[in-house]
C-alpha cells in the first residue's frame, strides 16, 4: 500500500506580510517556502551600511529615487510567490508606484539590488538570489565578495562583469554617473 505524500500549501506574499515579526530573524519567500536569512555579521552590516550611504547621496544628489537598506522586501514572483530582502536596494522615481510607496513590499523587483556575500553564504544560494532578480525585471545586481575585496555585476543578456579591488564599479544606466573604487565598498575598518 502506497502512502500518498500530501503536498503542503505554499505560503503567498500576503501570509509572508501578515506574520508576526520575531527579534532578530528575517523571512523571505522562496517560491512558497518559507526560508530563514541568517542574521548579517558586524562587518556585513558595516558593509551595507557604507553602500547604502554612498549610493543615496548620490541618488539624493541627483534626484533618481529611493534608496533601501536590508529588511525591505520586493515581490519577484507570483504563484508560486517569491520575497526577497537585498541588502541594499534602488528604485527609480520611474517606476515607484502612482499611489507613492507602499505600505508593504514592494510589488515589483528593484532596479539595482546589492547582496553582500557572507562567509556562510553558498555560491548556489547566490546565482539563485541573482537569476530572480534579473527574471523579475531588475536592471543590475552587485554582489559583493568582501573576503576578496571584489564585486561582481549582473545585468540580463549581458557577461558578468568581474571587478577586483582597484577597479570601478560604475552605475551605467541604472544610476548614470554614479563611480566607486571597489575597494572603497569595503572601507569600514577603523584606520590606524
């Protein structure tokens, strides 16, 4: 006799919203599955902190949109539905929403979403996270290699651009103008 596997409901972006917040634990969704982001080191949220600086003055300056910082969720998919949280985010005034910003996620991807690389991060996990993104309408993906002082950059249809510590890190369309030294990304270390 044979056992019928029942299959689990997959949870939606509206059950995601509605759940309670637990201290210290942040929630995406994975195609319907629950999954649990391990909590960022010191140096990652140094890391995160310095981009999300660099990048909304420059887009303050220029008046482009709104810069995120982690725990600031964007739909990439529905049904099955998937949320994710980039460590640092940018949406263009373009295309935020008639009715302003929303109280909740963000019912689309980023233009430009930045995830910085944890020592316990697998590389799968990565190209994963980068795939949805840029499937969803994202128009650059920066991953930050901090154990390396590199970066690598993603934009649909295009070679992944690999840039080590001396080299720039340039916005192109997404945020036109915009120009750091890789190595200044990870410049958060007290200097002696």
């Amino acid at each position: 006799m044979s056992v019928a596997r029942q299959e689990q409901r997959k949870l939606t972006v509206e059950d995601l919203w509605e759940m309670p917040e637990v201290p210290g634990k942040q929630l995406e969704l994975v195609y319907g599955e629950l999954v649990e982001v391990p909590g960022a080191g010191a140096l990652h949220g140094l890391i995160a902190f310095l981009v999300c600086k660099l990048l909304d003055a420059y887009v303050s300056e220029h008046d482009l949109g709104l810069v995120s910082a982690d725990n600031t969720g964007y739909v990439l998919s529905r049904d099955p539905d998937v949320v994710r949280i980039p460590d640092v985010s940018f949406v263009s005034w373009e295309r935020v929403p008639e009715e302003g910003v929303p109280e909740g996620y963000w019912p689309m991807a980023p233009d430009l979403a930045v995830e910085i690389v944890s020592p316990n991060d697998r590389a799968d996990d990565v190209r994963e996270k980068v795939w949805e993104y840029l499937e969803a309408g994202t128009r650059q993906v920066w991953v930050l290699w901090p154990r390396q002082r590199a970066a690598s950059v993603y934009r649909k249809g295009a070679p992944t651009l690999e840039l080590g510590a001396e080299d720039s890190l340039e916005g192109g369309e997404v945020l036109p103008g915009f120009r750091v030294r890789v190595s200044d990304l990870f410049e958060v270390r007290r200097k002696r």
